[in-house]
C-alpha cells in the first residue's frame, strides 16, 4: 500500500504537529488495528519535513503499533528531496525509544 503525504496535506511542508496528525489518521483508517502488508509512506512532492511532524506521526505509529511492526511494515518513502530526512526520521524513534531521556530533556530545556 502506498499512502502520499502530499495528498493528505496538499502541501509541500510536513511541519505542523496537526500534519503529522493528518497523516497518523490517514495511516491508521487504511491499516486498521492490524498491520499485515508493507505500507509505503510517499513523501514526493515534500520539501521540507520537521521532526515535529514525524513524532506526531510515525513517533503515534510507534506508540500504537510497536517498533517491530512500525520497522517491518511502515516505510517512508521517495523523500531523497527532503534536507536530513533520515536524520531527522532517526531522531523521532530515538526520541520514542528513549522516551525517560527526552522527557527529562524536555524538562529541563523548559524549566
């Protein structure tokens, strides 16, 4: 299954938490509770992705569906255009996957 960022959010930016949203419940309405084929996230026609905007939709996917799911069938896809896309991917699930150490990040960054 191939689902397009630029369709959900008729736009080339994916940078608001409410995008990422957008695309979490786009994902999830063609999954259901269950994931049991490949999903390909298609990010062509993007040109700029915040980290805010992938920890409000893969960082959601992750919560709800797990690492090992979330690394065996959510992919994204065709974002080569995006500057530090992967970096930027990276930094979302090492953020979920340290969730005690970012939110005493958070913390103290805001305190």
């Amino acid at each position: 299954m191939k689902i397009s960022v630029y369709d959900i959010l008729r736009s080339q930016n994916a940078s608001l938490h409410d995008d990422g949203l957008a695309l979490y419940n786009a994902v999830k309405s063609n999954i259901g509770r269950q994931v049991d084929e490949e999903v390909n996230i298609d990010f062509s026609q993007i040109k700029r992705c915040s980290t805010l905007f992938l920890n409000a939709s893969f960082g959601k996917l992750l919560a709800d569906f797990g690492e090992d799911v979330v690394r065996k069938f959510i992919h994204p896809a065709s974002y080569d255009q995006i500057l530090n896309f992967m970096g930027k991917y990276n930094d979302m699930w090492d953020n979920f996957s340290n969730k005690s150490n970012y939110q005493a990040y958070r913390e103290e960054a805001f305190a």
